[in-house]
C-alpha cells in the first residue's frame, strides 16, 4: 500500500515534468510580484529575478534526472535480456 503511494509523487513523463515546472513557475512569479510590492527598486527586481531563476535551475535539473532515469532503465532491459 505505502508503494502504491509512493509511486505518486514520481515523475515519470515529460508531460508531468513539464507540468511540475509550470506549477514552479507560477508560484514564482506570485512571489516574485511580492517582492516588487513589498521592495520596490533594484532589491525586489534582483529578489524577483532569483526566484525565477530558481524555477529554470530547478526545471533543467528535473529534466536531466528523468533522462538519466530513462537512459538506465533502458540500459537495465538490455542487461536482463542478454
């Protein structure tokens, strides 16, 4: 039962990741208008840029591990069928 919970919070498509990344990304953005309001000049523009930046960083790096994912997946199929 507790697999069975598990395996919905892991990311195994391209369409998830990219969705994940769109929900990254709108949170962001909220902060970062936040932060223009509560800081205004360069300080809430620099604060608004970090936080999406994070988004971008964040969003390469979930693409990168769902490739690795998927290169070792396929490199174990091959293994067991030899």
């Amino acid at each position: 039962m507790l697999g069975k919970i598990t395996r919905l919070f892991v990311i195994k498509t391209r369409l998830e990741a990219f969705l994940i990344i769109y929900a990254l990304a709108l949170g962001a953005v909220e902060r970062g208008s936040v932060y223009l309001e509560r800081f205004p000049g360069l300080g809430g523009k620099l604060l608004f840029l970090a936080c999406t930046g994070a988004v971008f960083m964040a969003g390469g790096k979930i693409l990168d591990c769902l490739k690795f994912e998927q290169a070792e997946r396929e490199r174990g199929a091959t293994t067991a069928a030899e």
